[in-house]
C-alpha cells in the first residue's frame, strides 16, 4: 500500500473504493486513479465555487487531499445525490469549522466538507469531530482492517474486569541508576 493510501486511510475514505496505490503528489494521475476525468473535475470545482465563497473555494481544491473529497462529489453526483446543497452548508460566517487557529484553517474546512457530504440535509452539521468506527479500526494497533471475523469461528468470551480492589499491582519501575 502506497503511503498516500496508508496516510489518506480514515474518514474521508470511508465507504469510498481507494487504489492500494493512490499518489496524492500528483493531482492528475491521483484524479485519474479515483476514476475522476478532466471535464468531471472541472464541473467539480465549478459547482464547489458556486456553493462556497471564493477563498473557501480555493482553499478546497487546493488541498493536498482535494482528490478525496472530489472522488466523494463524483460519486453522489453519479447517485444524483446533490452534493452542491451539502456543501452550501459550510458557507455560513457562524459556520463551526471558521473558529480555531488560522495554521489550522484548511485541515477543518476539509473535514467540514465531508461532513456536510456525508451528513444528510435533514440532519444539522457535527460541530466536533465525528467518530467513524472503521476508520478507527484501521487506524488501531489492537486491532485491523485484516481482523474481520473468519467465517464458522467463535470469538473467545470476554472476561469480566475484576473490581479495583481485587486487581493484581505491580511495583513501579526504579528510576535512576542501580545499585
């Protein structure tokens, strides 16, 4: 898996089909790879600078990860989803993703986008981060995309957690030099 796929691997992946092979440094081929051509992604970035201000706009599909979110447009585009209303839901000045530190601005207007993509109409923004359960699995040390229950083998029953007053200590590692 090619490091662009391995760092890009969370939310604004789910439910997306990423090659094993994405190279984000290069937009054309990465636009390519997603299955996304030139005239699909000019109507893209058309309809992204119809439903947000101008610097919005820009500061959107000027990211690093702007492939990403546009395969996800390209995709409800496909569906006949409108994804133009979804994002028109990140132009308000009182919009939750405008306040924090400036050197942070284009990392939440990235996640706002997909989450005005991926929250229905009907239903209001987040206005932290959402927690995606896969997206965390993939990410775990515990445990991994390649963990996926085998089919016809039982998970092993959890034990129950011991009361505090019950649960076995160990001594604090020494600090310092020996003896």
């Amino acid at each position: 898996m090619s490091t662009d796929a391995k760092r890009a691997w969370g939310p604004l992946t789910e439910g997306l089909r990423i090659p094993r092979d994405l190279d984000l440094t290069d937009r054309a081929h990465a636009l390519d790879q997603l299955g996304i051509s030139t005239g699909a992604h000019r109507l893209l970035v058309s309809r992204v600078n119809e439903a947000l201000p101008e610097p919005d706009a820009a500061l959107l599909v000027s990211s690093r990860l702007w492939p990403l979110l546009a395969h996800r447009m390209h995709t409800m585009a496909q569906a006949g989803e409108p994804f133009t209303a979804h994002l028109a839901r990140l132009a308000p000045e009182t919009a939750a993703w405008r306040t924090g530190p400036p050197a942070d601005t284009a990392k939440r207007l990235l996640l706002a986008a997909h989450h005005a993509l991926t929250t229905p109409l009907d239903a209001p923004l987040p206005t932290g981060p959402r927690v995606s359960a896969p997206a965390a699995r993939s990410r775990s040390t515990t445990t991994g995309p390649d963990t996926a229950a085998v089919p016809g083998r039982q998970p092993a029953p959890a034990q129950p957690a011991a009361p505090a007053h019950h649960r076995q200590t160990t001594p604090a590692p020494r600090q310092g030099r020996g003896r």
